[in-house]
C-alpha cells in the first residue's frame, strides 16, 4: 500500500543521511524504523504484564525492605 510521508527539511535531511550511513534506501529506513518501535511495544506490554502479576505477590516483602 502506497504511503505519503511528510517530513520537515531537517526530518528529511536526517532521513537522507541515515539512508547513506547504512547504505539504504530511505524507504527502508522508514520500514526498519517501524519494526524497531513495534518490537520495543510488545516487549514493554510483555514486561507490564508479568510485572501486573508478579509485584503483587510480592508487595509486602517491597515495602519491608523500604526504598532502594
């Protein structure tokens, strides 16, 4: 699907550049770039999660051992 992607001179100045550092397309910067904040969002939901059900199991032993 075909996407237009608006971007401030400075946005795509730096877009231009990441491209030839790693010697990509723009394109796949953009795409790359998309993986790598959907894969960070599932990890900080997975952490949530398992943090939503282990730090009530151990509250009281958190809050006796007081502030780090």
């Amino acid at each position: 699907m075909a996407m237009t992607l608006r971007l401030s001179d400075e946005e795509n100045r730096r877009l231009d550049e990441l491209a030839a550092v790693e010697g990509r397309s723009k394109q796949e910067v953009v795409r790359l770039a998309l993986a790598d904040r959907w894969s960070r969002l599932q990890k900080e939901e997975q952490l949530s999660e398992v943090l939503g059900r282990v730090l009530p199991k151990y509250r009281g032993l958190l809050e006796r051992m007081g502030p780090a």
